[in-house]
C-alpha cells in the first residue's frame, strides 16, 4: 500500500468513525478467515461494518475524527465494529461469535461520545433490541388509553340502560291508546246524556207561542162581533 493509498484508507476510516453511531474495538486473535467473513454477514444484519486495519493507521484517522479516547484501545490486534443501526443488536452479535468461537474479546468502545469498557458493551449485549424497546415502550403507552377507552365504553353502556329504563317507566305511566279512545267515547255518551236530560226538564216553548196565537185570534173575533152589533 503507498502513501495515497494509505492517505485515502486514514480519511475513510475517519469518516468511518465520525458518522458511526457506535464503535466496538474487539481483541480478534485467533479468528480465522471464514470465521471472520460468516461474522461479518451477521453483523450485515445489524448495519454494522466489522473491519480489522493497522493501529497505526487507526491511530491517524481518530486523531482526524477527534477520538483520541479510541486510541488507548489500540494494543494488540483490534478489530473495529462500526455500528450504523442498533447498538444492542450489533454487540448482541459480537457477543455470541464471542461464546462460539472462544476467541473474540471486547475492549471497549465509543458511542454517542462516551466512552465504553469492556463491562458496558458486554451490558448493551444484554439489552433488548431496539425493535423490542420500541414494541415494550408503545404497550406502555397504549396500556391507559386501552382502560380509558374499556371505561368509557363501560359508561356508555350504563346510560344506554339508564334511558332504556326512563323510556320503558314512560310507557308504563303512559294510556294505552285504546283506553284512551274509551275513555274519550264515555266522556261524549256522558255529554249527550246530560243534554238530553236539561231538553226534557225545560217547558216546551212551541206549545205557549201556540196559545197566545189562538188567545189573540179569539179576542179579535170578539172585537168584530160587537162590531157587528
């Protein structure tokens, strides 16, 4: 490798570094080459680069990123984890290549800035992934909006009962049709009873107009009859 190739690998480790969301250093002695390629396929599935460069060029591109802290991990064989998705899942990976192979190490590592040991990457292994965090955190979320809507709907149930009780009260208080058409025919055969009753009590006044005509015409013969005298 010459020097503008070596110059080129600097800057692209350093950009590497600056863009990664977290950064393993992992102690790789004793991997071998298909060990390595199959765990670089795992770590695929995690957006996470496993590459293993010189320390010295390491060295260069953290002084270009401003990592200094990564370059006290930089003894013996390391390896670097560059992580672009989920921190948890890529450790998660390293973790168990780890257990299998008996070979894997951590070191340590970078991540938003901090620096990690040894003990806090194998403690972001044991985390669930984010998929899992962001599953558990939406059950929490949605666990009082699940009792709110179970109570509301309760209370709308009760005040369909409640006004289907008032409905069924009204009816009860309420006629019937039917009796309050034989009410309203009793209360007209009543009417027509007591009209009847005050026609019979009263004098008929046909009968006296009839007199006082005949009385009139019988004082008028009279009249003319001693006339005729």
């Amino acid at each position: 490798m010459n020097k503008d190739q070596k110059a080129s690998l600097v800057e692209e480790l350093a950009e590497q570094i600056r863009s990664a969301e977290a950064i393993f250093a992992i102690d790789y002695r004793g991997i071998s080459v298909s060990q390595a390629a199959e765990l670089r396929t795992r770590l695929r599935d995690a957006e996470t680069r496993f590459r293993v460069v010189k320390n010295s060029l390491t060295e260069r591109a953290s002084d270009k990123a401003g990592a200094d802290s990564l370059k006290a991990m930089l003894k013996g064989p390391t390896a670097l984890a560059f992580v672009a998705g989920d921190a948890a899942l890529a450790a998660k990976a390293l973790s168990d290549a780890s257990r299998t192979l008996g070979t894997l190490e951590f070191k340590g590592g970078l991540m938003d800035g901090t620096t990690l040991t040894a003990d806090d990457v194998r403690s972001i292994a044991r985390l669930p992934s984010r998929d899992v965090l962001h599953a558990q955190f939406v059950a929490t979320i949605a666990a009082p909006l699940s009792g709110l809507v179970r109570t509301l709907n309760a209370l709308i149930a009760g005040l369909a009962v409640q006004l289907g009780q008032i409905a069924e009260k009204k009816a009860e208080e309420s006629p019937a049709p039917e009796a309050a058409g034989a009410k309203a025919e009793t209360d007209e055969g009543a009417a027509a009873t007591r009209a009847a009753s005050d026609a019979d009590e009263s004098p008929p006044e046909t009968e006296e107009a009839s007199t006082e005509s005949e009385t009139e015409t019988s004082d008028a013969e009279s009249s003319d009859a001693n006339k005729e005298e």
